[in-house]
C-alpha cells in the first residue's frame, strides 16, 4: 500500500497550494489513500464542514484532526455525521466523534487510522496517549485484522514523541508527527519496521511563524504580550510538506518512508 500523509493545512493559503499541487502529488506518488491533517485549514483554526468537502473532493479520503479541533464549533455536530474526520482517540469519554476509522479498499486491503495527542505543553485535558493506543491496538493486530495502520501523532516535544515511537515501534506501519508544523530531518524505518517522522512538516506559508504572519508572534515574544488577538495567518505563497510511506502488503511493515516538500 502506498500512503500520501499531508501536514497541517494552514489556512486560505495553505488550501490554495494543495489545489494547485495535488493532482502533480497524486502522479508524483500513485497512491492508494490521500490522509490530511486539517486542524487549521480555516483561517488557522480548525475546520468547517464546508473547507472538509472541498478537501475531500479534491481526493483526500481522511482528515485528522488536533489541539484546535473545536475552535470551529459546527465541527462538535459535523465530526458525528463523517466519520472521514477523526479527532484524537485519548479525548476524555463522551467527546463527540472518534478517533479512528479503517478504511477498506477496492482490492479489500484494510488501513486503519488513528489519531493521538500527546500531552507535554498542550493545555489540553487528556487522557493518557501511549495507554489508550495500547487499548484500541489491543484488539487489531497489524498484517491481520487490518493489513495496515497510521497513527497521526500529535504533540509538541521532540522527546515525547521519540519515547512514544519507540514504544509502540513493530505494532504499527507507521507513526507520523503533526502540530509544530516544522519538518524534521529523522523520517525513518525504525528496528521493528515501523515508518516515523517526528514531524511532517505542514502545507502553508514558510515565510512566517509555523504558518502564520510574523508581526504579532514576534510582538508577543519580544514583549510579552500579543499586540493583537488571535495570529493571522500568513497569506503567501504555501509550499505542501508531507511524507510518503509504502509498505509490505504480507507484513504491514514500512518499507520506505520518503518526506516531501511541493
């Protein structure tokens, strides 16, 4: 199975750069499934109904979701009528939505998704990550009940995210990092066969601060305080940033993991 796992989509800009590209991505890779972090494709804060059927029209089959989940409300009703839009499955119990979906394809290869969000300095309450995936993989065994299985990570620090790898490392094909929206230079295939990332990086505006415009961050770092509201996000040129995965269709191993930058 060949996987095309694009990073957060970071608004208007963010948006315009995959419709302009994909169709290049999509003869680039040939793959089987297109996956999405889209927790800013609206304005830099969350994602409505609206923005999720142009990205699903354009032939992205899921869309993960993150720390902004909610900031658009109409998702808290929306997320329950598409179960292609999954939110983090460590959410405490009676979030709506879920945090998985297995897809099944045309030739009957199975993928499982799964969305975590790890917990260092993300201000969210949350239940533990590395139990509630051992949880949800204590009854899906990789190669058997689904061929294959994608875990979008979702955190801050480079160390939680290394620990959290390694320890579910052979259980699943891939563990892909989202969030800081900066790639990292480590994708690799780890001793169990499993594909990682720290961070995949995210499609919008590199020329700002993680996709948005430079002024007001730069304002609030210098001193201390925002001299605006929410950050805008930045309105250039977007590059998409992401990485491909294929895999063993016996084992649901990784066989290569390939990061991009369109």
């Amino acid at each position: 199975m060949k996987i095309l796992f694009i990073g957060d989509i970071v608004g208007k800009s963010g948006r315009e750069a995959l419709s302009r590209n994909i169709q290049e991505l999509k003869e680039k890779f040939y793959p089987d499934i297109i996956i999405a972090n889209a927790e800013n494709a609206a304005s830099g804060y969350g994602l409505t109904k609206k923005i999720a059927n142009e990205l699903f029209n354009q032939g992205i089959l899921i869309l993960t979701l993150g720390n902004h989940a909610w900031d658009q409300r109409e998702m808290l009703s929306y997320i329950e009528e598409c179960p292609n839009i999954i939110r983090a499955i460590n959410y405490p119990e009676g979030v709506p939505g879920k945090g998985d979906i297995k897809i099944t394809l045309e030739d009957g290869r199975t993928l499982l998704v799964i969305q975590v969000m790890l917990r260092l300095f993300m201000g969210i309450a949350l239940d533990d990550p590395f139990s509630s995936l051992k949880k949800r993989l204590s009854s899906e065994f990789l190669g058997k009940t689904s061929n294959f299985i994608l875990v979008d990570m979702h955190g801050e620090t480079t160390s939680e995210k290394n620990a959290f790898a390694h320890y579910f490392d052979g259980k699943v094909t891939a563990i892909l990092g989202t969030h800081t929206h900066i790639p990292t230079a480590d994708a690799r295939i780890l001793d169990r066969k499993t594909a990682y990332q720290t961070d995949v990086g995210m499609t919008g505006d590199y020329n700002s601060v993680i996709g948005y415009k430079k002024e007001n961050p730069i304002h609030a770092f210098v001193k201390g305080f925002r001299a605006e509201g929410r950050f805008q996000p930045a309105e250039g040129e977007a590059e998409i940033c992401g990485s491909f995965v294929e895999n063993d269709d016996n084992t649901g191993f990784a066989t290569l993991i390939e990061p991009f930058k369109f």
